[in-house]
C-alpha cells in the first residue's frame, strides 16, 4: 500500500508541474499588443490554474502554485472560465449593427 501511495505522490507532483508549467506558458501567449489578451486562451488559463490549486495540497511538501490559491480565487477562476467557454460577458462576440428600414420601395 505504501508503494502506491508512493507513486501516487510522485505522479500527481509531475501533473502539478505540467499544470504551473502550461498556465505559465500560456499567460505568455495569450497576451496582444496593447495590453489586450485572448480570451479562449486566458480561460484556459485559469482553467489550468484552477486544476492545479485543486490539486496542490494533495501533494506533501509541494510550495503554493506562484498566483492567489484561496477559496475566493477559485470561486472567479470558474467564473472566468465559465463565461470564457460559453462567450458570456466580456468574452461575447460582438454582435451585428442592426440597422431600421422604414421605406421598402427599391430606389428607382
């Protein structure tokens, strides 16, 4: 049994810093010029943070992951991913100019 807890350990310690590993990698490239970010990418972002916070005190003596690791944290971690995923809120495309037609008549 203490061999599986063993390894366990240790495969969950890899997964944790392919996790870091990738939001940080990710943090870089969905930046844009002028301070503007990619959207898709920032929730898979905090999507991978979220995982690795939820996975964090499973392993012993691991150092808290680089970013804000709270319960409040995690809480806007989802909702960032969420509205990410959905193309809710800021994260909407942009919808079409509507215009009003009032006169049907082809132009003659």
């Amino acid at each position: 049994m203490d061999d599986l807890a063993t390894v366990r350990a240790q495969e969950y310690e890899k997964v944790f810093s392919k996790l870091i590993a990738t939001a940080e990698r990710l943090d870089m490239l969905r930046r844009l010029e002028g301070g503007g970010v990619v959207p898709h990418a920032t929730a898979a972002m905090h999507a991978l943070r979220f995982a690795a916070t939820i996975l964090w005190p499973t392993i012993p003596g691991a150092p808290p992951p680089g970013f804000r690791h709270d319960s409040e944290r995690l809480l806007q971690l989802a909702a960032h991913w969420r509205e990410a995923a959905l193309e809710l809120g800021e994260f909407a495309p942009a919808r079409p100019t509507l215009r009003l037609v009032t006169d049907t008549t082809p132009p003659s």
